[in-house]
C-alpha cells in the first residue's frame, strides 16, 4: 500500500497561509488507529486543519493442536493499525467543543498464515504429509479512503499553551474485505473466503476515539 | 439561531443512527462457525480399477490377498491421492489407484500393468492390462480355490480317504475318482499303488490315513475359465489348447503334504495299471481327442514353472503316467503347497501368430460403457474387463497375452455375459490373413441407460469436504441374475456436482452427488453396485430404472463428513 506522508499535508497546508500570521499547534495522541502525531494550524478564526498520523502493529505465531484429528497447525498472524488524517475542526461555541469532519486514510489490517507442520493420520493404511496437506494464507483490508465525523475537546492553535484533546467520532470505512488463499490439499478451503466476506460486509463503521496532549506554538 | 443544547442532541442523534445500523456480530459469527477444510485432490489421467475376484462365483473375494505389480509402469502407480502406491495387500477384493501423469498411454506406447495376486487356500494368478488411451482401466484377477467344495459348471470335485500309509509306505492304494455330473461331464482318475512312498518337500514321509483331493477341469468355457491364468500358457506365453485338466493332492492325518513319491520295488507290490512300476497314473476327460499322443503339463505352484510331459489319448481319455522325475521337479527344498496341477494340451495343428493388422470392434453407437468380452477357442478361453466399444482391438487387449502369441487354428467367438455382443466369430488360420472384424452389440430393448445420482449419507448439516474431480473413484456393477463379473462404468460416464440445487452460502462448497450414466442395464432388475475410492468400498443392490438413486452408507464413506 502507498503511504501519504502526513508531513506533505502538514507542508501544504503551510503553504496557503502566512507564515507571520500561522497559528500551529502540535499534539501526540493514543487512539483507535493507534499512537500517532498532529500538526494543526488556524483556516479562519473559529475553524482548525488538523494532520496527523497513526500507526501501531503487532505480531503473534502459536502451534495449535486440532484434538479432532491430532494436526498440529502453526499460525502466524500480523496486525497494522494506523493511518493518516485530514481534519477540519468547527468550533461552535467559541470554546474548546468542536465539529469536525475530514477524510481518513486507512491503513488498518492483517495477514496471517497457517500451515500443518505434523501429518495426518487419515486411515490405518493412509498418512498424509504436512506438505501433501498444504498451507492457507490470508489478508484482511479495509477500503483506503474513509469519511469522517465527530466530535471534540480541545484547541491545539488557539486555545491554552498546553491543552487535553479528546475526539469521539465514526469513519465510515466501508465494507472490509478478507482474501484467502491456499497450496496444497487444502486450496479449495479458500472458497469460504466468499461467507465470510458476506458476514462481515456490515462492519463499515469505525469508532474513532483518541485521547492526547496538544500544545500550542 | 440554533442552540447548544439542540446542537448536541442532533449529534447524539446522528451518532445513535450510524451507531445502531453498525455491525452484525450474529453474521459474522455464523460465518466463521462453520469454516472447516475443504480438499481437492489431484486429477489423475489413468486410473486403474482392480477386482480380485473368486474365480467359481466371479464375485470379489472378501479377506486379505497378497498383491505384486510388474510391468513397465508398476513404478510409476501412485494411489487415489497422488501419492506413490504402498499396496501389497488388499482386502474386499476391490481397490482404485493410478498411474503418475508423466506416463501417458497410447497405441504406440502402451502402459503394460501385470499384477499378480495370492492367498492361502487359493491358486496363485496374475494378468496384464495394456492401457493404450488415458481414462479409466480395469485389471480383473480370478482366483481358483484349491478347496473347492461345491461343484460348478466346469469342474466337478471329489475327496476321500481310500489310502493309507503304513511307516512311511502306502500299504492301502490311493484310487479316486470323479464322477460326472449335470454341470461337468469331465471326469478324472489318480491311482497311486502300495509300495509308493509319499515324501513332502523335506522328504519326510507321509504315514497314517491319506486324504486325496482331486479336481477335473473339462473342455468347456465354464471350466476353462476357472483354470487360472498362468496355466493357461506354455513357458513362452503361447495359450495352451486345453483339452483338459486337473489338480490332486495327498496328505496324511498330520498335515503333511505329499510333494514327490518313490516308487515301489519292482515285483514287490503290485503294479500301477496302464503305467509302469515307477509310475502312477493320472486319467483325464479330454472329449473331443482323437487317440494318439499328447503333451500335457505338469505345473509347479505356486510360481507356475511347467513341465512338459507327453500323455496317449485312447477313447477321449488321456493317460498320463507321472514319475518320480515329474513330481520330483518340485522337491527343491522349497515349501510346496503339495498340488499337483496337470494341464492336457490338444496336439493339432502348429500354432502361429494373427496377422498384426487383425482387429476387432466391438460396435455400439453413441456407448461409453465397457464391456467384459470372453474369447472361446479351440481349448482356449480367456475374459478380457473393463474392454471399450468402438475401437478396434488386437487379441492381445482380448486376452492379456503377448502380441506375438501363437493360438491354434480353429474358431473363436465371441460373447458378453448378458448376450449385447452378438454373431462374433472370427476364423483363424495360419499362416494367418488380415482381418479388420466389426462386432454388433445389441442389447435387448428393455435394456437402458439408467441416470444414478451417487452420494453419501451424510448426517444432516454435514457435507463430504471434497471439491474438484475425484480421479481414482469408480463404479462397478453386475446384474443380480447375471454369473458374468462386474463391469466398470467408464470415468467418462461420471460428472461431479458440487452445492445441491438451491444452495446458497457454504452449502455449494462442497462435493455433493456424482451423477452417473450406466448404460445397458436391465430396467425392473436388481444389480450389486460397488462405489471404490481407493481402499473405502460401498455396497448397494439397487433396482434399475431411469433414475435411480446409490447412497453410500458404508462408515468409510460416511466418516468422511463434516
């Protein structure tokens, strides 16, 4: 996946405004997309831009034994959270609530990987090899581009030099989408990729909700 | 202007909104529930059906038999799963494999397949396929039981214990006959006379009350074709002309098995009518025989090496008197089995080879169905499984043997258990002429081509996770009624269906019926399908009709479901 680096929106946002009259505010939050970074600076008096950037992965690999047929599998998986953002902050009330509405790009997933590494007794006469069985492997994705809205607390550019921000919204991140592919015997254990993207197609929603420290320049 | 507080209470509204049409955790846990492995085999392009089957009921034989392979592809045979083949012993005498998919048959390079096949209480027998074609084959195996003790059509058998042995030397003579019956009008007589002195294969002697078993095989296409194979032929693979046969052994009340003999002392004991003082005699039916002089064949079980010897035919009658050197051929210090198998040959006409250009075509429009063609010659019979229609065959598909086989001149015919294959003769001279001889086969016309949906009783909510074709399953079957052995439907005739009409999500993953066309059946009679995968088998007497539906229940099958 090609990633947008959030300084390159930071730089352009700059570039539309004055630099004597530019009012900046940094901020490090934790959030559901992850640790990440803001930058956020003035439009016009009462709305805000904000950049930020979020990332956060993990792995974890385990043997497992199936007690049914004495296979042992061993499975590795890895988890991507993280994105970037451009947000637009709306401050009503001429305090530190605010709309804000924007565009995510997501970059939240997984792969994982399972293959046998112990034959399988099939019959008396009968073992098969974990290579003969063959392996399974797989991707889990959302659509990259995901609309944003919510809410807040928080001004990072106008409001005290050191500030709490707290956001609460949903990105609409569409339908997410698994792949499945597979070598071997097994292969045609794939085709339950097609039910499994039926039961999961409602999961369009995100809940979006970061906690930080900002600070005004 | 909008308040604050309406402000916040449309917020909530929305976020209730998105927040309550979210996500359905129900679906996507009866979506991950029910994954489980799906599998697909390897296709295999030649598959081999093998039937060991009892030669007196051409049914499969049930129980363990010991399985060899030879020829030029045995090792090349992988298993249903594409796997290299480990078989060396089968039981239900009925097994699916394959042939790797880097040979590949044809007429210019054939796949010759020997497999040899032997269990205790049986005579040994083997038989070659040539595969010329991809597809599916058959390999059928009949095995003659040494103890038969029912008469069939074409053998008759007797037991007794006349003789006996008094420390080592038989002081009662052996004498045991056969005697004709409405089935087999052959007959055939052993007499071995005091003094002799019966010695098993360690030459150890054979004392007490002696049983004598004796089998007579007579002239006739029902008793020919339980003679096994490999008694058919002489030492360079050309069919013997039989004439007639037989197979005798002796044993004393300890077990012992009498495997050569000394002969009595000259002018001590009495002597062996028709055969001199070191002999004893054999007679044996062989009707149709002008008197004279013939060969007959002494052979060696279990690994068939023969003995030519010569016998005098009077009155249809041959006399065959067996030295001590004859029966002695076989004291090698090997374990013997102790039978004596005697094979008399017609001595007529030399023999010569067909002509290389002489076919035959067995002709049935628009038929996918193979046949089980038998070929009656002149003291030859031989059964060739799994023959297709509609292409044109040497005599070597017919009957297993070399192309370069010399048979006797006479008549051969053709025929089909269930009588499709009609008027087919072909005359055989030598030297031999070019024939290209087109056969009609013709089934009756309450004869059908009936549809059988195959599946397996899976219990409810289960499937058999297999996808894809299944190369090494096959289907054989034979009509109730019928004494012909099975026919095997053609791997063309087969059409697997995944996902049961109407499905809908995981339920069309699966395999879920193999719907197969059995062409030339009976309509309103009972046949004995048998489903093969490999080693798992499945038995269904199923009556005929258009439709008709085989449900596999066997636990083989069934363990299959998830």
């Amino acid at each position: 996946m090609k990633k947008i680096p959030f300084l390159i929106i930071a730089t352009l946002l700059f570039a539309g405004t004055s630099y004597s009259q530019t009012r900046v505010g940094i901020a490090f939050q934790a959030s559901t997309f992850g640790p990440g970074a803001t930058v956020g600076v003035q439009i016009v008096p009462g709305v805000n831009a904000r950049v930020s950037g979020y990332m956060a992965s993990g792995s974890t690999s385990d043997d497992v034994t199936d007690d049914s047929n004495d296979v042992t599998v061993a499975f590795d998986a890895d988890i991507t959270l993280g994105g970037v953002s451009l947000l637009f902050d709306w401050f009503p009330f001429k305090n530190a609530f605010h709309l804000t509405g924007g565009v995510f790009y997501n970059n939240i997933g997984a792969e994982f990987s399972g293959a046998p590494i112990s034959e399988y007794k099939y019959s008396d006469s009968k073992t098969f090899s974990a290579d003969k069985l063959g392996s399974l492997s797989g991707e889990f994705k959302y659509p990259s581009i995901a609309p944003y809205v919510g809410i807040g607390t928080g001004n990072i550019v106008t409001g005290g030099r050191v500030s709490f921000v707290f956001d609460l919204g949903i990105a609409y991140v569409g339908s997410p989408e698994f792949i499945l592919e597979g070598q071997g015997m097994i292969a045609p254990t794939a085709r339950h990729a097609a039910t499994i993207n039926k039961g999961i197609e409602s999961f369009k929603y995100y809940p979006f909700l970061s906690l930080g420290i900002g600070v005004r320049l | 202007m909008i308040r604050k507080k309406n402000w916040i209470s449309f917020l909530i509204a929305v976020a209730v909104t998105f927040g309550g049409q979210g996500c359905d955790f129900n679906a996507a846990e009866d979506a991950f529930d029910d994954i489980g492995y799906i599998i697909e085999l390897e296709p295999i392009n030649t598959t081999v059906t093998l039937q060991v089957l009892d030669a007196s009921t051409l049914r499969p034989i049930s129980g363990d038999v010991n399985i060899a392979f030879s020829g030029t592809v045995a090792s090349s045979l992988v298993d249903v799963y594409s796997d290299n083949l480990q078989l060396t012993r089968l039981s239900g005498g009925v097994f699916s494999f394959g042939v790797a998919n880097s040979v590949v048959p044809s007429d210019s390079s054939p796949a010759s397949l020997t497999v040899m096949a032997t269990r205790e209480g049986y005579f040994s027998s083997e038989t070659t396929v040539s595969m010329k074609r991809t597809g599916s084959h058959s390999l059928v195996v009949t095995l003659l039981g040494a103890d038969l003790t029912k008469d069939t059509a074409g053998s008759q058998n007797s037991k007794n214990t006349s003789g006996s042995s008094s420390g080592g030397v038989v002081s009662q003579p052996v004498v045991i006959s056969t005697a004709p019956t409405s089935q087999t009008q052959a007959t055939a007589t052993v007499e071995i006379p005091t003094g002799t002195v019966l010695l098993t294969s360690t030459g150890t002697p054979l004392t007490g009350q002696l049983s004598t078993e004796l089998t007579v095989f007579e002239n006739t296409p029902e008793g020919l074709s339980e003679i096994p194979a490999a008694a058919r032929v002489d030492d360079n693979g050309n069919p013997i002309s039989i004439a007639g046969a037989a197979f005798f052994r002796v044993t004393d009340s300890a077990g012992n098995v009498a495997s050569s003999f000394v002969p009595p002392p000259p002018g001590k004991f009495g002597k062996n009518p028709g055969c001199g003082v070191e002999e004893f005699q054999v007679l044996i039916d062989v009707a149709d025989s002008a008197d004279g002089d013939y060969s007959a064949y002494i052979v060696r079980l279990p690994d068939w090496v023969q003995l030519e010897i010569t016998g005098q035919v009077a009155n249809g009658v041959m006399e065959l008197c067996v030295t001590p050197d004859n029966w002695a051929f076989f004291q090698d210090g090997q374990p013997s089995d102790g039978y004596l198998f005697i094979v008399a040959a017609f001595f007529g006409p030399a023999n010569c080879e067909l002509d290389a250009a002489t076919t035959f075509t067995f002709s049935w429009p628009n038929n996918q169905t193979q046949l089980n063609i038998a070929v009656n010659g002149p003291g030859v019979y031989y059964e060739s499984f799994g023959v297709n229609p509609n292409v044109a065959l040497g005599m070597s598909d017919l009957t297993g043997l070399s192309p370069a086989s010399s048979f006797p001149p006479g008549t051969y015919t053709f025929t089909d258990p269930q009588g499709f294959v009609q008027n087919a003769e072909y005359v055989h001279s030598c030297p031999s002429a070019s024939q290209q001889l087109v056969f009609p086969v013709v089934p009756p016309v309450n004869f059908i081509d009936a549809s059988v949906t195959a599946s397996v009783a899976c219990p409810a909510g289960t499937n058999v996770p297999i996808v894809g074709e299944i190369s090494g399953f096959a289907l054989t079957y034979q009509r109730a009624s019928s004494s012909g052995a099975p026919q095997l439907v053609n791997s063309d005739d087969v059409t697997i269906v995944e996902g049961p009409a109407g499905c809908s999500g995981d339920e069309c993953l699966f395999w879920d019926h193999a719907l197969v066309t059995v062409r030339g059946v009976a309509s309103g009679e009972n046949y004995l399908f048998t489903a093969v995968l490999g080693e798992d088998t499945d038995e269904q007497t199923l009556r005929m009709g258009a439709n008709v539906n085989y449900t596999a229940d066997d636990a083989s099958y069934v363990d299959q479901c998830q």
